[in-house]
DNA sequence: CATGAATGAGTGTTCATTCAT
DNA sequence: GATGAATGAACACTCATTCAT
C-alpha cells in the first residue's frame, strides 16, 4: 500500500472509531488493531493523537466545502443551490454517518482537543465556512434571503442540519433519510428570508 | 451547609468545570478543590463521575424545560411564545453560559457518558422536549405552523438555537447577544411556518 | 443495650462479616450497617478494625480453650478425651461455622493484620495451645500417645480438624459433620500414636 | 529477557511478595519494583492483580502435582509413597517456602479473590488432589489403608502438612524441617490407617 | 518502514478514621 | 454516648508515546 494511501486509511478508521466511541475512549491500539498494522506505525504517520483527530476534521470539512464548492460554482437561485446541498448533505450522511456525525460531535463538542492558544479550533473548519458565506452572500444579493448578520444564516443553515444529524444519530427518524429533503431545505430557505 | 445545598453547589461546580474543560479532562478533584471539599466527599453525594454528568444535564434540562413550561402555560400566540422563549434562552445564556453549554457540548458529544443499553440518553432531557413538543403542537393547531414531522421543527428550533450558542460559546459574535433575539425568533418562526 | 452486650454484638457482627468477606473486603460501615448502629459509634467500643479483628480471634480461642479446658478436667482416657473434643468441635463448626471459619481463615492467613514487632500473633491463641498442650501431655504420660515433638502433635491435631473445617467450608462433604466424628477422632489418635 | 521468561519472574516475584505481604497488603508497584520493571509492563503479561494471583496458585499446585506425580508413578509401596512426598515436600518447603505458604495462606485464606460465581476457587489445585487422590485409592487398594471417605483423608495429609507448614512459618520449630520427616510420614501414614 | 514491549504519569474510586454536633 | 459528614492517602489500572530491534 502506498505511503499516501496506508495514512488514509489510518484517517478513515480514526474517524470511524473516533465517532463511535468518543475521542476520549478511543485508544491508538484500537486504531491500529483496526487496519492490522501495529500501534507504532500509527505514528509514523501521524504524530500525536490529537493531530489524528485534526486531519480529520479537516478531511471532513474539506468534502463539505467541497460539495458546497460545486454548488455554489453553478448558475442557479440560491434557494436551490440550498436545496442542492441539503440533498447531498443527506447521501453522505446516508453514506458516512461517521463523518458528518464527527462533525458535530467530536468536532463541536471535544473543544479542547481542537483549539490552540494561538488559533481557534474554529479554523479547521475554514473551507467549509468560506463557502457557506458565499452561499448566504449570494442569496443576499440576489435578494432571496434577508440581509442580515451572517451569525444567524450560519446558525440557520448548520444548526438545523445539526439537528437533523443529531435525530439521525438517536435513530429516532422512522421514515428514510432523503424523505426530509424538502421540508429541510424549505425550512432552512424560509429561516434565512 | 444543608445536606442539599452543597449536593447543588457541586453540582454547579461539575457543570462548569465540565463544560470549560469537558467531561474527560475535567477530574473529580478539580471540582472538590472549587468547592473546597474532599475528593472523598463528593462521594458521599454522587456515586460516580458519571453520575455527576447525568445529574447535571437533568438539572439543565428542568431549567429549560421549566421555562418553556411557563411560557406554554401563557394565552399568547404560538409565535409569540417562541419569541419569548428565544428572549429567555438567550438571557440564560448570557447568565450561565455553562449551563446551556453543557447540554450542547458535553450532553450531545459524549453519548459514550450518557447513553446505556437499556435507554436512550436522549431520555435525560425528555421533560425539555415534551414542553418543545407542546409549543410546536399548539402553533400547529393555531395555524401559525406549517404540520410537518415534529423532528423537523425539533431540529429547526434546537437547531438554531444550538447554532447561536456555539457561536456565542466560540466568542466571535460582535455584538450583544440581546441583539440577536429578534432575528433569531423570527427565523426558527419562519422555519417552522 | 448494655455497654458491654453492644460490644459484644459488635464482634459478633464482624465476626461474620470478615469470615463471609474477608478482612479487606470487609468495611467497617458494613459491620456498623449489619447491627444498626453508626459508623462512628464502632469506634467509641473498638479502637481500629485491626483491634475488631483481634477481639474476635481472642473471642473464637477462648471459647475453644474453654470447650478444651472443660474435656482436659475430666477423669477419662487422653483418647476419649480427643473424641469428646472432636464431637464438640464438629458441633460447634456446625452451630457456629463462621467462629471456626475465622480461625482458619481469617486469623491464620492474614498475617500481616495480627503480628506485630515485640509480640507473635500466634499469642492470641494461647489459651487454645495451652489446653491442647495438655491434652497431648496427659495422653503421653498415659502412654496413650508416642512422645514426640509437641510441634508434630500440634500439627496432627489442628491440622485435621482444619482440613476437615475447609472442606466443610467448601460445601464438598457429602455428608453430615456428625458423621466425620468417630473417623475423625480415630485418624487424629492414630496420628498421635 | 523472553517474553516467557519475563512473565515467569513477574510470577515468582507476585509469589514471593504476596506471600510474605498477603494479597490486600501488596501492590502492583512493589511487584514491579522488584523485578525493575515499570508497573504498565506488568499488565503487559498479566491482565490484572487477581489473574496473578491465580496464576500463582496455578503455578504452585502444578509443581507440587508434579512432584507426588512422580512418586505415584514408582512401583512402591503407598507408605513408602507417602514417606517419599513428605520428604520432597520439606524439601520443597525449604527451598521455596514463599511457594508454598502462598498455597496455604493466600489461596486458602482470601476465599473472595479466587472464587468465581460458576466455578470453585478450588478447581485450581485440580491436578495436585487428583494426584492426592492416586496416592490415597493405591493404597486402599493395597490394604495399606483404610478405606474411607477420602474427604477424611485428604483432611489427614494436607492438614498435617499445612500445621508443619504454619509452624515452619511461625518460626517456632527448634530442629531444621528434616528432622520431621520421619515422624510426620509416619503420623500421616498411621492417620490414614 | 514496521513492530510491540516498555514507560510512568494520571485518575476514578475506596475506606479507615476523625470530630463537630 | 451516638451520628455520619468530612478527610485524604492509597491503589489498581489505562494509555499516549517512545525506541530498540
């Protein structure tokens, strides 16, 4: 396996485990055990447990922005652009639970694992937050959403699809997925007008 | 000092510690020191660390949930009602920011803490969704809301709330949080019409 | 309760307690818990747990010395005075097997609880070894017994009786003590032989 | 050092300190200490201070099975056997005393560490009473013994033993152990006629 | 690169003992 | 005498990290 392709790995089974079992619970035994490599290979790869759960947050925010980068790229109101990436923020928290779900909680919550002195753990999600402000910008100026402090359209858009995720999580959602699609989306366009 | 009071004031000690430092890198006898009590002596009021995370976010969720209540009980409109809770929540926030930091942070990131097999942790905070659960309903009735899956506007008034908060928490809101009651009211309003 | 009854009942307790738990396992709140009485209270009758343990093992010597000294006092053969000794031993082990137990158990093995510097915790079972000396002798002196080394006859002696006291213990034996007794009594007056 | 070989030390060191110590008494660190390693490589080779003390005791009957394993396989007389493995015994006693006063202390006495719920603590001296019990059926079958409950016998043999034993460990003896040999054999021999 | 034995600081929890009431 | 809250030292066990092989 290649160098680049053995720390994938690596990333992908901390992610996985990370969301499962917290961060705190997780051990880099279990990691490794989890790939078949041993628990010093670990740290040829990465330095410190810590920096496991930081490159993946940034792994995961980087696919959002992603998403939301080719959405955003295209020519279309800013309402559907919104219900654009509700909808593949659903598959791939259909796909990859753990990945959205590490997200909101290993990420948001586990503060002090992510934040330095010098820099807010806030950064590591910057690629995603960039985008986000593009989305709620353009929408401003094509004056399909109200102009108002961008705190609160963040707090609409992440927040409401935080809260779905959680529900998801608790495995209290009885119909599938994708069958929320619309009234999410329809939520989220009406709390940001 | 009465048997239940100083239970409370470690209480109030867990919940803060725990919240500025989360559940695993806080110990129990940072909080007896705050306190300036025995490590033994919490003992003799809680039986585990566990047991001290579980107390304390039963103990926000009445906070929460006795608001709610007393705004539930009032013959207003159901957006009214929302406005006004937005109003109180964020008072609350801006008093005891632990209190409401704890149940986003250390509540709905720590799963591995709250959770056990034969119920759902989500049930700790059940009297704080039942109240939630009434307002929706009763806007719903009154037409005010749109009758969509309670998860739904659960997510958008949870949500959004929770997205504020974590923003307060991150300090990068510029100005006071009272500032933002209106708009935040008025867009978990129109999320859930 | 007389002073001296709620000391007794007290060692008595512990007694148990120990014989069931034992020493370590054993916590002086579950002593205090087991006849009612406060914590605290323990210590206005007995200094440590150490001295409860010291207390009992004195209590269990002297009723066995006293049962011993009472069989030495009759006019009958060394031999039937074994017997007689064995019957009320197997019927005490039968009434009482938490006395014998804790002298087996509790007393012979927990060394470190009973010995100090200037003074053998052997001591504390004088009484006991005094009357069992003088078992041996008089059956010496009759002929009765081979005159060896005391220390054999000792060992022949409590040996058996503590290893029938284990089995006992270990609910192996199938049968009743009552009928260990005459096969019993035999196989220590053969030994002494 | 093998890995083998390193367990085995961290074996005869538990041994020795539990030994002279008592199980409650001793800690992982003294363990450690004396063999100069670290107390996290303990648990490297042994999952818990309760399996050391189980694989103590293990240890022990195995080697004393051993022994009375061999003598069993002699073509001789069972008194002779007996003679022989009350000399082995002593020896054995001389040589490695911690061995076998951790059989008779520790593992007879702290009942609560070796006992589990679905299993007689006393299964682990399996393969030493199996032998005992070889020794005892060939010599009933011989005539050399009386034939009775073979509870009664195994009480004569390990019960004499163990108050030797005991003694030894009181340091009360006079004469060296060998001394006993001959009469102990013949006590034992005589108890189980 | 890979291994996994070794390290040792760190933490939840226990419990004998004390003492103010 | 009686209470039981308070103390705090002690200890089993964990686990991120290192490093010799």
């Amino acid at each position: 396996m290649s160098k680049e392709k053995k720390k994938n790995s690596i990333l992908l089974a901390s992610l996985e485990i990370f969301t499962k079992q917290g961060f705190y619970k997780t051990t880099i035994s279990q990691i490794a055990k989890h790939i078949g490599i041993s628990v010093g290979n670990v740290y040829n790869y990465f330095p410190s447990k810590e920096s496991l759960a930081k490159a993946s947050i940034v792994f995961v925010t980087e696919k959002l922005a992603t998403i939301l980068h080719n959405i955003n790229a295209q020519d279309i109101p800013a309402k559907e652009k919104v219900a654009c990436f509700v909808e593949e923020y659903l598959e791939f928290l259909q796909k990859h639970p753990e990945m959205i779900e590490y997200f909101f909680r290993i990420y948001l919550a586990n503060r002090e694992v992510f934040y330095q002195s010098d820099d807010s753990g806030f950064s590591l999600a910057e690629s995603f937050i960039k985008e986000l402000e593009k989305l709620v910008t353009d929408g401003i100026a094509s004056k399909e959403f109200a102009n108002q402090d961008f705190y609160i359209s963040f707090a609409c858009i992440s927040g409401i699809l935080g809260g779905i995720t959680f529900l998801h999580g608790e495995k209290v959602l009885q119909a599938d997925l994708a069958q929320y699609k619309k009234n999410l989306a329809h939520a989220i366009c009406k709390s940001l007008s």
